[in-house]
C-alpha cells in the first residue's frame, strides 16, 4: 500500500510539477484494492497532496 501511494505521489509530480501555481481541474482520483478492503483516493493539487477520502473495511 505504502509503495502504491509512493506511486501516486511521483505520477503527480511528474504531471504537475508547479503544483501550488497548477490552474486546472485536478486530476480523477481512484479506489484502490488492499487486503480486507479498499480505499478511495482524490489529488488535490494545488494542495500538493493525495487525500484518502474513503476507508472500506470488507472484512475478508
């Protein structure tokens, strides 16, 4: 999981390197698939950040 938000991270940085000075809509965020659940992801960025906006626990 930690490798996949590592991912995440560089892709947006890559894409928007100016992110605090970035003028257009921000990219789709995405769920992805861990054991036991998943979770819902959204980059913000003139934020510079990645926020887990959602937390599914489905028991497995």
């Amino acid at each position: 999981m930690e490798e996949k938000a590592d991912e995440l991270v560089r892709a947006a940085e890559a894409v928007h390197i100016h992110g605090r000075t970035h003028r257009d809509t921000d990219p789709k965020g995405g769920d992805i698939i861990v054991p036991g659940g998943m979770f819902t992801y959204q980059v913000v960025v003139r934020h510079e950040r990645v926020y887990v906006v959602q937390i599914t626990y489905l028991g497995f």
